[in-house]
C-alpha cells in the first residue's frame, strides 16, 4: 500500500512540521504547503490500475506573457533540473512539478521533492516574472484568506 494511502492527515501533519513549513488541505489527498515566496501543492491521483501518482507541484508565475524567450528558457532549465521540470499549464501559468510513484514512495523521497520544487520556484520566479511579467504565483488571491497551519522555521521562511 502506498505511503499517500497509509498517511493519515495526523502524519502528513507530522511531515510538514519537520520540514518546517506552513500548510493547509485543500481535498481529500490533496494539500498545500508554503516555504519562501512560493506555494507547493502535492496531491495524490490514481495511476494505472492499483497505483497512484504523486504531483508535488508550484505555480511559479502566473499571468506570464508567453514568448520564444520564454519558451526557451524554461526548455534550459529543464535540462539542468535532476527532479521535476517546468512548463505551462492550461491558464498559461508557468508551473514546475515533480512526479513520484505512491506504492514506492517513502516519506524522506517525499520531503526531497518537496523540497526541490519549493527551492526551484523560489529561485526562479522573480527571474521569469522579470522575463516574462505577471506575478509571481504566491501572490495569487488564490491563497488569500487561506488558514495555514504549522510554524515557519527560519531555515525554511530564508529559503
């Protein structure tokens, strides 16, 4: 049985708090997180027959306005990523998203992805807001008002 069918809320809870990060649940399976500037969503889907898959994703900038440059420079940076990779979702958000198997999955591959998705969309919004426009995708009136639970740590709110 996977790690995403055996974690209970209370757990997931328990994760988080060692990653020292702020969070919320937005659905069955489905969670937000913040670290830095930006918003990591990891949700659990069901893959193939008797698996699921686990999104660990962020909108990194929302609003861009999509050129070749653009284009270019998220195909460069996913050449240099060793987890995940960026593209553009159906609203034309620039996303980056990291993928796992649920019935291999363990909690410390889970806090690595975690943590690579939220360190790459804090490094790299403000650069592609810079070279795309919009905003960048923390900023979005998407989380405002969200009721965040856990407590910043300071390794985590300098990252």
């Amino acid at each position: 049985m996977s790690l995403m069918r055996r974690m209970s809320l209370e757990r997931f809870e328990e994760v988080m708090a060692e990653l020292g990060v702020l969070f919320t649940t937005l659905g069955e399976h489905h969670y937000a997180a913040k670290q830095g500037s930006t918003v990591v969503e990891i949700r659990a889907e069901p893959y193939k027959a008797r698996d699921l898959l686990i999104q660990v994703s962020a909108n990194v900038v929302e609003g861009a306005s999509f050129s070749e440059d653009l284009g270019r420079k998220l195909l460069d940076l996913n050449v240099t990523h060793p987890f995940g990779s960026f593209g553009l979702d159906a609203q034309g958000n620039v996303v980056f998203r990291h993928c796992l198997i649920g019935s291999t999955l363990d909690v410390k591959e889970l806090k690595t992805s975690f943590k690579s998705v939220a360190e790459t969309a804090d490094e790299w919004d403000d650069k592609l807001v810079e070279l795309a426009g919009g905003k960048r995708a923390s900023e979005s009136e998407r989380w405002a008002g969200v009721a965040w639970k856990g407590s910043e740590t300071s390794e985590s709110a300098d990252s």
